[in-house]
C-alpha cells in the first residue's frame, strides 16, 4: 500500500496507530537524489507495537515486532525537503496470535 501526501499519511498513522505504544527505528538510509527537487530512499526499519491485551489490532495482535523497508519519495518545496510517499516493506514479523 503507498501513500501519499502529508494529509494522507498522517491519517493513516494516526488512524492506525489507536491506542498502541509504539517503537521505531529507521537505520542506514540510501538516498538518491534525483534533480534539484526531487530524491528518493530506502531506509532499514525496525519495529515494536504493543496494544492492550483487551483491545487488539484489526488482526488480532497484541504483539507485533517486524524488520524491513522504508521505501520513500521526497519532493523539495519552498518550505524545505518534505516526504512525497512512503511505502513499507516487511522482511519478518512476530506476533503473538
């Protein structure tokens, strides 16, 4: 799933992220720029999601704890650097059922 635009991925992370304690690290990014105002990159992700035993995700978790990708674009605005879209990629993930 890729979104895009700043309004979009905050209602997605907020939509998403509920009552959950949440841990992310982002390590080691590769980034290509592209032209004056455009870039791209990859960043390796570590994750770890805990919810309420009483109130698990959509899926049924309570426990989640992952590795992957970050896959992003960036565009350059008169304000700055800003992301443009993101993806994320999973390598593993461990969740309690």
């Amino acid at each position: 799933m890729d979104v895009h635009g700043v309004d979009n991925i905050l209602k997605y992370v907020s939509g998403s992220a509920g009552n959950q304690v949440s841990t992310h690290y982002g390590h080691m990014p590769d980034i290509e720029i592209l032209s004056d105002d455009g870039a791209r990159g990859i960043w390796a992700m570590e994750d770890i999601l805990r919810l309420p035993k009483d109130q698990p995700s959509i899926y049924g978790y309570t426990y989640l704890h992952g590795f992957g990708h970050y896959h992003e674009n960036y565009v350059r605005l008169r304000s700055g650097w800003r992301i443009k879209s993101t993806r994320l990629t999973r390598l593993f993930v461990e969740r309690n059922a």
